[in-house]
C-alpha cells in the first residue's frame, strides 16, 4: 500500500453527482412560525457556533438550512508515507487522542478548544470568539509539537463551502480573491455571498510558524503545484449535500495525485519530499468553485510552532473583525467572560485546594456546551413494520422511507460515538444546561418539542441527513412510531417550569429566574420574562398534547388479563385500570424502550407485562404537563392532569410495590404456572425509579426501605456510586453487562436529587429533621447523601485526572471509566453535583 492510501472509494463520482433526492412532508405546523418567534423574541446571539458536533472543529450557522456557509479543519503529521491514516476529522476514539476538551466554552461566546495528538506530535489549541451582534467570528489555530526533536510537521486542512441550495441560478457563491504579486502567498481572502446570510468575507491569516523546508535539499517542490513551504489551495465544485465527506475527499483527491507522481519519478521518492507529495494540488484543474480547501504545512522543529487566524466577517454588520489585535481581545474577554459566568453559576468548592475541580467543572459543562449541534435533513421511518409480540424476536424494520427535511437543535451525549439527538438523553444534558443558561436549554427543549409528529410521536434518535447517519450502522438508523423512551425532556420541562413557579410564588411574574445574568449583561430574556415562556408554552402545548396521548396510548398496558384472577384481592381491586403501562418493543433479551437495554426483566416476555419504570415516566409527564397547563392558566387541564399525577402516584404502590422485597417492581403473569400475576423483582435502578423521579408522597413509610436498598453495599451502594444491579441479582455483571451493575451519572443523580427533595435536612444550614421522617431514617438519608455524593464526584474527578476524559459509565468493583470515551451528556451532571453542598 503506498503512502497508506488504502482503497478510497473514489469520490470524484460522487462530486459529479446530482444533489440528493429529497421526500419532503410538511410538518403539521409551520417550523417557520416557531423559529421566526424565536429569533424575534430571543436574542440572536446563537447563530455562530461549532454546530458540527462530530468534527473536532466545524462551524454551521443554526436555523440557516437552504445557504448555509459551512466550515471545517483538519491536520496530519506529513513527514511519514502512510500519514494519511492518521489524518484527523471527525472525532473517533481510534484517533488515539491523549485529550480533545473544551477548555472553556459558551455557544453565546466562544471558548478555546485543546487537542492532543500524540501521533501527530500535536499540542492543538484552537480559539473561537464571536463579535456582540453575533454576525462575524474568528478562529485562531495554534498548534505546537509535543516533542520538537522528533522533527514532525503538521499539516493543517481548512475547508469551507457556500451551500448553493435549490437554486443554482441563485447569487450564493463564494470567491477566492486574488490580489496579484502583493499577496503574501499564505494570506488568503475570500468573499461570499449567500442568500440566508448575505454578503461576507473570509480572511486567513499567519500570526506565526516556519513552513516546511530542508536544507540538504535543493528543491522542495516536488512537482509543480506541490510544495510544502508554501500554503496551497484548490477551489472546486462539491454538492452541498456532500460537503460534509471534506475528508474522504480530500484522501481521494491526494491519491489521485499521488499516483500521478508515482508515475512520473518512480516509487523512490526522497523522505524529505514527503510533505510536498503529501499537499493538495489542483491536478484535475477543477474550475474554481464554492469549495475550497487551504493547506499549511508547518515545520514543527521549533517550540513556538504556529499560529493563523481565520476570520468571518459579514459585510453588513459594524462590528467587523478587522486587526489581529482586535481578534485578541475577542478572545481574551470572550475567555474572561465564561470564567465569570461560570463561577456566577457554580461556586465550585475545592476541598483539596488546588483549584482542579473548578477545571474539571469547566471542561465538563464546556463539552457538554461544546458538543451543541444544529442539525438538518432527512430522517428514516418505518411506519409499516408491525412489532412482534408472539416470539418477541429482535425486530427488522424493512418498510423505511426518507421523511422530511426537519431541523434539530440538539446537545449529543458524546461527539465521537454519539453525535445526534437522543430523546432519552436530552432531558438528562437540560438539567445541567438549565443551571447554567436557562434559556439555551428551553430553545432546546422547544426544539425537540417541534419535532412531535401529527400522530405525537418524536424518534428516540434523530439522525438527520447522510453526516448524522455515516455515524450509525444501517439497521439503527431506521425509526419506528411505535418505539418509545423515557420521556426525560418532559422531565426536565418540569423541572424548568417548577423552578419558574417557585419563581412567580416568591418574586412575582416579572422577576428574573437569573439575576447573575443581567449583571453580566447578557439576555436571559425566557428566564427574565414570563411573557416568552408563556408564547413558547403556547405554541408547544398541543403538540406536548399529543405527544402525551400518543405514549399513553401506545404504551398502555393490558389490565384485563389479570382481572379475573384478582377477583377477590382487595388492594388490585383499588389499582387505576387505565393507568397502567408496559415498555412497547421488547425481545426476550433487550428491552430497549426503556433506555436501560439489558437490564433484566421477566424472564419470559409477556404481551401483559406491566412495567414499573414505564408507568414513573408517565407519572412524570403528567406532572410536568400539569406544570404548563398551570403556567398557560388553563385550570381544567391542570386539574386533570393532576388527577392522572395522583392516580399514578397510587398506582405505583397498588400494584408494583413488592413487600416481602420492599422494593418497586414490573408486574407480569406467570407463564409457567397457572397465568398468575407474578411481580418480577430485580433491585436496581428500575426499583428506585419511582423514588428518583419524586413520585413516592413525601411522608411515605416506603421511603425508609429504598434508602436501605441504596445504602447496602452488598446490593446498590458501592465506592463509585449506585450500581445500576443489585450486586446480589443473579444477573450482576452477566452477559453484555451494559445496565447490569455499571454505575451510571444519570439516575445516580436523580436519586441524588431526589434525597434532597425528600430530606431537605441533608442540605447544610437546613433544620437538624424534618418533621415526616424519624430520626433513624433522616439520618440514614444524611449518610448516604454525603457518601454517595463524594463517591461519584470522587471517582468521576479520579478518572479525569488520571485520563483526561470522562465516561459512559463506570465500573461497579474498581470504579474505572467503560464504554464510550469524553461522554460529556448526562454524566456532565457531576457539575450540579460539585455544586450541591451536602453536610
Ligand atoms: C499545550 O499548549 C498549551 C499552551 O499553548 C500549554 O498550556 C499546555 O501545557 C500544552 N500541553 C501539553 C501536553 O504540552
Ligand atoms: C531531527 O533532526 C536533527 C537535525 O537534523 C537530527 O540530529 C535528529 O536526529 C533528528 N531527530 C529524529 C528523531 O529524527
Ligand atoms: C516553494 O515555495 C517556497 C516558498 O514560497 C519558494 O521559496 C520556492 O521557490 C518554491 N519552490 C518552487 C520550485 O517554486
Ligand atoms: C530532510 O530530508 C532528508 C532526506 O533528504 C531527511 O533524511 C531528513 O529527515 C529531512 N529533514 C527534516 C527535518 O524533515
């Protein structure tokens, strides 16, 4: 294999290709309406941002989907032949990195990006800052060896394209300047025009760096158009929908011009020329285009290394970017700025003093901040596969069709594995979001909620467009309407609600939900004015409706098989027949609706399987649209749904509760024996479910036994936090293990939550007891408050220390870091805990 270059498929066909085919349905009400209100009535300060998620650099404006500009980076170490595997793009745990973090990093800043790449002898620090009206930004690429002696270069790859969308007639170009012999060869200036968002212009600039050379060579050009010392560039033509495959491009157009050398000189090419056979050179002489790709390749033998700017500016705006200094102070107040909002927000304590903790808090809420995506395009259904509820065998959705476009803007649980929207994950990055800017996380929260089909139904993974789905093998990117999951955002709109009538109770509709903001200057308009929330609580109401309708109906479970044998129990004859729910789509060994996958259930899947977890959720949603109805004054609809809130409340201890166990548990009829209501008790985090999610009554006698689950380390508790199984259950550890013992951020920080809304007392500065609990039991609840919440902050802390990253989940006997690596979603939580002061 020369120089690496494996069998790229070659693209050149797919750059000659025609745009994508598009299927488009509307969406039952106007996208346009909700958005247009948004941008009116919010601040604009989040068009710019790094909306790519998957890239580790990658700029998109959000809500501009027909001509968007978009913009990438790559690098690679050029001084070896098989350089190109290691030339870097998308995030990817096999890049091998040592640490890719935003350092610090606010969607309304900018932040400054760290990355270190051991195999390309790489310290990368990239900074993004953005002017105040938000129309114009800079990114500086800065970038050092790890170790100077080893005589590397990093070859750095901009690229950026006008999309050109549905009109090719239409004015939306993007230019290469050329200012005759005057130029310095490696400063670039570019203008565009683009329909959405007007006219631009793009200048790249060196602050400092050597390019390549060798002295013991004459020449390092090693045919004409391919040298090292000297920035190049190539413009062509990409259809939009294939812009974001700037990589495989790139590789496929290098190896068409590394065969083109091999052909002239021979195989024996002198190791110094590397470098230049390693830079792009416009073999194919494509006319200039509205993409372009722009390569600096930097000798890395000195310390210092390099440094460029690129900056956008758009010309209708007066606050343009227009000197280096300028940019500079951009960035240090835009830096200056996040570390004053964030120490506004979270008084991190560092009980060891050494001021890591406030970092790590930092780097944790700055990459969940960072892993922001707006993403746009088509998503794939099946609306015809009908669910197998005889054998309960995986299932094989076949009948898929293309449906939209649709937008989303979106948080990812991690940027290499997972960079796409997850229904059941979202809720959870709110609840950290909202602590920090309550109005990004209700946009997003909104934008989730427009995606709520007629039927109410909303995917559990929205992977929208050929970039979102290159992440995802085939089988798991087809969507199904009758495949649910936690219903987390309304969690989290609950949450945000309940703190706002907390709000309205003490302060009054006017007063401000984040006064830290108004000091700082910056908008939080939803937080501040009631008047937004109730617009947006409006327009969103009846789709939360239906959304609501749709999982209560789909989900509802089949009461009338247990009711001849429970004829003469007194308490099943109390149960709430129409509030009971089951997880729609489980096979004998995953039940993927509920989000916990493998955690086990009844052994044998049963059409009458009432699940305990699945009925919580609904709690939640019913209390959470009990909440809006409120905020809306639509007292009818808010007695109802508090209605359904009390009847699932009784209903979970009617029919779940387990008292030889003392602990929730799924419901389902014993298929061995006489078809007996049989509960199926697992201890985990499906039995503390209804405890985490607040939904026992507050004085409940029941408390006291999930406490002691929770606190028993031959069962739940260990040194690194709640085990998702009983260390007791047969299952523990078994099979896939995925959600059969692994510690877990999010529920851990529910029941962390719910500790704290049970037993106001474990808060310092709060009364010594409550009044509802005895002594024993408010101090059991004290104990484990404190433990538990040092045990995952140490561990989480522990293994970011030790690796720079944080995890999917931890291991329940040596608490180390598993599954996928820098998942910034849900386990970011750990900063609301590092907040949260216990005893
Ligand atoms: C990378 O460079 C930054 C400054 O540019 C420095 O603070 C940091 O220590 C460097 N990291 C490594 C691992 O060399
Ligand atoms: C780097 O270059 C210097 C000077 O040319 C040489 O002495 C040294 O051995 C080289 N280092 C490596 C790792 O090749
Ligand atoms: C390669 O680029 C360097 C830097 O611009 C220049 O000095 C040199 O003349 C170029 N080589 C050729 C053969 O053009
Ligand atoms: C310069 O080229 C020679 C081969 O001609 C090579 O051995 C040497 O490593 C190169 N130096 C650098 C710094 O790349």
């Amino acid at each position: 294999m020369l120089f690496g270059a494996s069998n790229f498929t070659v693209l050149l066909v797919l750059i000659a290709s025609c745009f994508a085919k598009k299927t488009t349905q509307e969406s039952f009400t106007s996208k346009e309406t909700l958005e247009q209100t948004f941008e009116q009535g919010t601040n604009s300060e989040l068009l710019w941002a790094p909306y790519r998620s998957n890239c580790y650099f990658g700029i998109r404006p959000r809500f501009v989907d027909g001509t968007p500009f978009i913009f990438g980076l790559m690098w690679f170490d050029t001084t070896k032949f098989d350089s190109m595997t290691r030339l870097r793009h998308f995030v990817s745990d096999e890049d091998h990195l040592e640490r890719f973090t935003w350092e610090a990093y606010d969607p309304r800043l900018g932040g400054r990006e760290n990355i270190i790449d051991p195999e390309n002898n790489l310290n990368l620090t990239i900074h993004f800052a953005k002017t105040h009206d938000d129309q114009n930004w800079i990114v500086r690429v800065n970038g050092k060896p790890l170790d100077p002696t080893l005589n590397t270069t990093t070859s750095v790859i901009l690229y950026m394209n006008q999309n050109i969308g549905k009109d090719p007639e239409g004015p939306s170009r993007l230019m290469h300047i050329n200012n005759g012999n005057t130029q310095d060869e490696n400063t670039f200036e570019f203008t565009g025009i683009s329909e959405d968002l007007g006219k631009y212009e793009v200048l790249i600039n060196d602050n400092y760096g050597n390019y390549y050379t060798n002295d013991t060579l004459d020449s390092i050009e090693v045919v004409p158009g391919c040298n090292a010392s000297r920035s190049s560039h190539v413009g062509l033509t990409i259809p939009d929908t294939e812009v974001w495959r700037a990589r495989d491009i790139f590789q496929s157009l290098l190896t068409d011009s590394i065969k083109d050398i091999v052909k002239e000189l021979g195989e024996t090419i002198d190791s110094g020329l590397v470098p230049s056979v390693l830079t792009l050179r416009n073999l194919h002489e494509f006319d200039q285009g509205n993409f372009h790709y722009i390569q600096k390749t930097f000798d890395m033998r000195e310390e210092k290394g390099f440094e460029f700017d690129v900056v956008y500016n758009n010309m209708d705006s007066t606050q343009t970017i227009d000197s280096g200094k300028q940019a500079t102070k951009l960035i240090n107040d835009a830096i200056y700025e996040i570390n004053v909002r964030f120490d506004n927000h979270f008084d991190i304590e560092d009980t060891e003093n050494t001021g890591d903790k406030r970092k790590f808090a930092m780097e944790v809420l700055g990459n969940l901040l960072g892993g922001i995506g707006y993403f746009h395009g088509t998503q794939v259904i099946d609306r015809e596969t009908v669910l197998d509820e005889d054998q309960f065998e995986s299932i094989k959705f076949e009948h898929f069709k293309e449906e939209g476009p649709y937008s989303l803007f979106t948080s990812v649980p991690s940027r290499g594995f997972f960079p796409r929207g997850f229904y059941w994950d979202e809720g959870f990055h709110l609840l950290q979001i909202m602590e920090y800017d309550f109005d990004l996380a209700f946009q997003i929260a909104v934008s989730w909620f427009n995606l709520i089909d007629e039927n109410g139904w909303v995917a559990r993974e929205v992977i929208l467009g050929p970039e979102a789905r290159s992440k995802v093998p085939q089988e798991f990117t087809i969507q199904s309407p009758q495949i649910a999951n936690p219903p987390t955002l309304l969690l989290a709109l609950s949450e945000m609600l309940t703190k706002l009538i907390e709000n309205e109770n003490e302060l009054g509709f006017s007063h401000s939900v984040v006064d830290a903001e108004q000091e700082e200057g910056i908008s939080s308009q939803l937080g501040s004015n009631f008047e937004y929330i109730i617009k947006y609580s409006k327009i969103i109401y009846p789709r939360l409706q239906s959304h609501f309708k749709w999982f209560t109906e789909t989900q509802k479970g089949l009461i009338e098989e247990y009711l001849e044998d429970m004829e003469d129990d007194e308490q099943f004859q109390e149960v709430h027949q129409n509030f009971v729910y089951r997880w729609l789509g489980r096979t004998v060994t995953h039940c993927l609706p509920s989000g916990l996958d493998d955690y086990p259930r009844a052994e044998i899947p049963d059409v009458a399987e009432l699940n305990v977890d699945a009925l919580a959720w609904v709690g939640t949603m019913a209390r959470s649209m009990k909440n809006i109805a409120h905020i809306l004054g639509l007292e009818k609809d808010e007695l109802q749904y508090a209605e359904t809130e009390r009847k699932i409340v009784e209903n979970l201890d009617l029919l779940h509760w387990d008292s030889k166990t003392g602990t929730y548990c799924d419901v389902t009829l014993d298929a061995e024996g006489d078809d007996e209501m049989q509960r199926v008790c697992h201890e985990g985090y499906v039995s503390l479910l209804p405890f985490a999610l607040k939904l026992m009554p507050r004085n409940s006698p029941k408390l006291k036994n999930l406490l002691t689950l929770m606190s028993d380390p031959e069962k739940l508790f260990s040194p690194f936090g709640l085990r998702s199984l009983s260390k007791q259950d047969e299952h523990f550890g078994a099979g896939e293990n995925y959600w059969r013992g692994k510690i877990w951020m999010n529920i851990n920080y529910l029941c962390l939550d719910a500790i704290q809304y049970y037993f106001p007392e474990v808060i310092a500065g709060s009364p010594e007891t409550s009044e509802l609990h005895d002594k024993e039991v408010s101090n059991m609840a004290k104990k484990l408050y404190n433990t538990l919440r040092e045990n995952l902050i140490n561990n989480v802390y522990g293994n970011w220390k030790e690796t720079n990253y944080v995890y999917e989940n931890y291991d329940p006997v040596d608490g180390h870091g598993t599954g996928s690596v820098q998942f910034t979603g849900w386990t970011s939580l750990i900063v609301n805990i590092l907040r949260h002061q216990g005893l």
